[in-house]
C-alpha cells in the first residue's frame, strides 16, 4: 500500500521532480469530478424542495391556518363539542387496546424469529408484513364477513345479545389488523443482528426465561422498541378506512377522530373539521419527533454494538 | 409430548421460551389476519363464478380498475422520479434545515389519510391556495386522486433509496471519472444501476400502497361514477347496499393483485439486499 501514493501523479506535479518545486496544490481534480457544479447542486435542491413544499408542507401548513380560519372560538368549540370529546376517547380506547396487543405480538415473534432457526421462518415473516399489503378497505370487510349480521358468526352473535361490528370490538379488531406488523419488523431486524450470545450466556450463568427477557434482550431493543410502539400508536389513532367501514357512525358512541372529522367536513363545517384534524396533525408532528429522537438513538447504540 | 422445538427447530438452541413465543405468534397471526382474511376467498367460493365473473366485470367496476391503476401508476412513477431527486440532495449537499427537512419526509406516514384529504381537497379546489392558480380543475376529477396517492405514496422511494445511496462507494465514482467519464456518464452508468433494486423497490411500494389507498382519496375525488370512483370505495357503497357478496368480489381482485405485488416485492427486496451485500 505505501508504495502506492508516491507513484501518483496529480495535476500541475512532474514526475520525478523536485519536491520544493511543487505549487500549492489546487483542490484536487477529482473531488470536483465526483461531485456536481454549484448551479447544478443548487437546481437540484430547489427543485427537491420546490416538490417538497407543495406537496407537503403547505398541505401540513394548511390544516392549522385552516383551523383557526373562523377564529379561536370555533376552534375551541370544535374540539370541546360532547361528539368531539366522545370521538377522541374512542380513538385512545381503541389506540390504548391495539398497540399493547400487537407489541406483546412483536416481541413473541421477534423473540421466536430472531433466536431460533425453524422452518418455516421465512414464510412466518412474509405473513407478518401481510396487513400492510391490504387495503384498510378490505381489513374492515374481513370483520363484517365474519361478525356481522349475515356473517359467520351473526346470528349466534345476534342471539345472544353481543355486538361487535358496529360497536366498539369492531373498531378495536380493525385497529389491530392495520398495526399488526409495526412493532414486530422494527424488532426482528435488530435483534437477527444481535444474535444470540448474550441471551446464551445468560443462560448458562442460569438466568430463567423471563429473566433473560426482562433483563438482557428487552434492554437491549428498548429503543427499537419504542420506535416501533410510536409508529403502530400513530397508525391506530390515524386509521380511517377499516373503521370507517366497521363503525357504523353513531355519534357519540362509535365515532373515532378521524370519523368525525369526516362528518363535520361533509356537513361543510370546515373551520370545526380542520379544528379537529389540527389535532391529529399535532399528534402526527409529535410522531415526527419522537421517531427522529429515537431514530438517533438506535443508530447510537447499533453503533456501539458494533464497537464491542 | 411432540412440541413445536422437537418438530421445526433446525439447530439445538439453549434458550427457552421457543414453543411459547411461536406458539403464541402464529395462533394471533391466525385469528387476526389469516383467519378473517380467509373468510373474503371462502364467500367467494361458496357463490356462483358467473354472479363473481359479472360483479367484477361490470363496467362501473372496471373504469374503477383503470382509474384505480392508471393515478396509482402516475403517481408511483412521479414518486420514483422526484422521490429519487430528494433523496440524491438530502445525501449529498448540505443545505440549511435539512434534517428538518429529512423528518418531516415521513409525515404521509404519521398524517392520518383523512386528515390528508380534506387539507389537500381544500388546496387544490378552485378557490384553494394551490387551485385557484392551476388553469384546469384537480380537486373532485381524477387528477385530485392522482394527487391524493401522491402525497401518500411520497416517502416510500425517497427511504428506500435513501440508506443504499449513502452505502455508495465514492471509490466507484472517482474510478468512473478517472477512465474519463462524465458526471452525467458516471450518474447514467455507475451510480443509477446500483440504485436501479432500491428505486424499483420504492416505486413498487409506492404503487402497492396508492392502490388500496381510501382515506385521503375520497375526500378528494368526488366520486363520480365511471369518472372518479376508486376500487375500494365501489366496496364501501356494496356494504352500504347490503351486497356482501358483490364488496366481496372485488375485495378478491384487489387481495390478489396485492399478495402479487407483495411476491414482486419480496423478489426485489431480495435482490436489492444481495446487491448491497456484493
């Protein structure tokens, strides 16, 4: 290798010449030939943001300008009015109900991919990514098929008093189908590339199960963790299709935000509708941050794994 | 006892907790998305393939397929262009407020779709901050649904080209301009095709997500029938008539076009992956 960079020649340098006679060297050639020229760096980021800005941040800027269009006091009674309140406690119930679910999910599935080598596995992960490839549509429809009236379970259903579509399991069942994966494919991938040995040591030192668990691996995946737990929260308290087609729209009982939001906008109250979706925007930017601050924080320690 | 370890395990493994964890994994995979999604495939077959042949044939449903297509298609191939444009400028030029920038990319992910809707049906309708400048009408015809998908279909080029152009080896390029290339040379025939698995990818996900899409669509759309009506809305008015069986005919279009897509993907993911692992 040192033999290497003597034999170099850069511009404006003789071969074999005198050491001392060399002028400064220009900037290198080739740091120039494997970038682009300023006007062409600077079209190009304009035009990124140029595409950025109209499809992004004015839609983004627009729902808060919006909501305060007719002023603070119908922003505050849009989002203080008995359907609103009722709405936003559906949305947590429901959000409260399917992130616990589906993150106990992932770390079982996580736990059984990752430390084991079983057949089988790359079929069990292709299925795990499956509701992301379903139309929200269809994952209501699914339900209906199979709890409502004309469904499977209908009449037994009907019989003996229970109520799922239409009522609040239906909109939990939906909610879990569309953020099922989330949790689960942030952990897989990081803990295949943690291996094993930490768990086996700890094994052979006679920690139980539940203690390897509790004391080795979930520290060790807390940050994808909780990146993941914040993606699945945002799509539940987000999800408009699957619910739409398993609420049923009573007001004041089976409304979520999204829901009502809806309502309120094909009732052209504009100002309360943008009033609430401001809401949900709020949460999307809190989403926002959360992920790049976590983001930050699984990159820090991969690289530190790698370190060790 | 047979258990799960004796039967699937390939490799002696220490730890405990394998039977448990898989066993609960696949029986809540059963119940929450095997077992309903089985039930849309088994309603279609209990009925009659004429009755399924005329739902999904009629022609309100097939402009709905070509409209569905055709916006998801443009918007997916814009995405793949300009998606791979921001991609290339948050990589490599520095410029102020980029990592603001870089995280506000995955806001159509965190952005409910209705949310989406309504602020882009009011951007974009004749008297809207956007709409009101544009000589032709977008919100309530099919360019609205064109830009609707999107909006949503933004991040998925721009993350999944992202990572492998930060992978890219400089020592490439510099050889590309040594032997004399050009940079738009060295762009067209080193630096594309090692972007080309990722890009496909992208537009491949992009493309996967538009065409189930429903949310953000209708608010913009209009839904007129034959003109601006998406597939999973004609599935929604089906319900709407009690005609289970109709919704249920072209949810099974779109399932299969969908676990298609899923296959396609896959293969991409796969090659992409080995592509990087060269």
């Amino acid at each position: 290798m040192s033999a290497i960079p003597s034999d170099i020649v850069r511009p404006g340098e003789e071969a074999g010449a005198p050491v001392a006679a060399v002028r400064p060297l220009a900037p290198p050639r080739l740091a120039n030939a494997v970038s682009e020229p300023p006007w062409v760096r600077r079209l190009l980021i304009t035009v990124a943001l140029a595409f950025l800005t109209l499809f992004l941040f004015v839609p983004l800027i627009s729902v808060f300008v919006q909501a305060f269009a007719k002023g603070v006091g119908v922003y505050w009674a849009a989002l203080s009015d008995p359907d609103a309140v009722s709405a936003l406690k559906m949305t947590l119930l429901a959000a409260s109900i399917s992130v616990p679910l589906n993150l106990v999910f992932g770390v079982a599935a996580a736990w059984a991919i990752a430390k084991f080598d079983f057949r089988g596995k790359d079929l069990l992960l292709t299925l795990i990514d499956l509701p992301f490839s379903v139309s929200p549509v269809i994952a209501g429809l699914i339900y209906v098929l199979i709890f409502g009236l004309q469904g499977w379970f209908g009449e037994w259903l009907r019989d003996h008093d229970i109520k799922i579509i239409f009522a609040v399991p239906g909109i939990v069942l939906a909610t879990v189908f569309v953020t099922f994966p989330f949790v689960a494919r942030e952990l897989i991938p990081l803990m295949q590339a943690q291996g094993q040995d930490q768990e086996e040591a700890a094994r052979v030192l006679g920690a139980s199960g539940w203690q390897i668990l509790w004391r080795v691996t979930l520290p060790n995946v807390k940050w994808a963790l909780l990146y993941g737990v914040i993606l699945c929260n945002a799509r539940a308290m987000g999800e408009f299709g699957a619910v739409s087609v398993v609420s049923g729209h009573i007001r004041g009982q089976t409304n979520t935000l999204p829901l009502h939001i809806e309502i309120l906008y094909n009732e052209y109250q504009f100002a309360a509708a943008f009033g609430v979706a401001s809401l949900l925007a709020g949460l999307a930017l809190v989403t926002l941050v959360l992920k790049y601050l976590v983001e930050r924080r699984v990159k820090a320690s991969a690289a530190a794994g790698d370190h060790e | 006892m047979i258990t799960a370890r004796a039967l699937l395990l390939r490799r002696h493994s220490v730890l405990p907790g394998f039977d448990l964890a898989l066993g609960f994994a696949v029986l809540y995979l059963c119940f929450i998305v095997l077992i309903p999604l089985s039930a849309v495939f088994l309603k279609t077959f209990s009925g009659s393939l004429d009755t399924f042949w005329a739902t999904v044939s009629s022609p309100r449903v097939v402009a709905s397929y070509k409209l569905t297509f055709g916006a998801s298609l443009v918007a997916a191939l814009i995405n793949a262009v300009f998606g791979l444009l921001v991609a290339w400028v948050l990589v490599r030029y520095p410029f102020p407020g980029k990592r603001i920038i870089d995280a506000l990319v995955d806001l159509p992910f965190a952005l409910p779709t209705a949310v989406a809707g309504i602020a882009l049906t009011a951007l974009y309708a004749q008297n809207g901050w956007i709409g009101r400048f544009l000589p032709f009408k977008v919100s309530f015809t099919p360019v609205g649904v064109f830009v609707a998908l999107t909006f949503i279909g933004l991040p998925f080029v721009v993350r999944t080209v992202q990572p492998v152009l930060e992978d890219l080896h400089k020592e490439l390029e510099e050889a590309a301009a040594t032997l004399g290339a050009s940079r738009l040379q060295t762009f067209g025939l080193v630096i594309l095709p090692a972007l080309a698995p990722a890009l496909l990818t992208g537009f491949a996900l992009a493309f996967a997500r538009a065409l189930g899409e429903y949310g953000s669509v209708i608010f913009i759309a209009g839904n007129m029938p034959m003109i601006s009506e998406i597939t999973p809305l004609l599935i929604i008015s089906k319900l709407e008539q009690y005609d289970y069986t109709g919704a249920t005919a072209i949810a099974v279009v779109m399932l299969v076009t969908a676990f298609v897509l899923l296959l396609a993907i896959n293969l991409l993911q796969a090659w992409t992956r080995r592509r990087q692992g060269r």
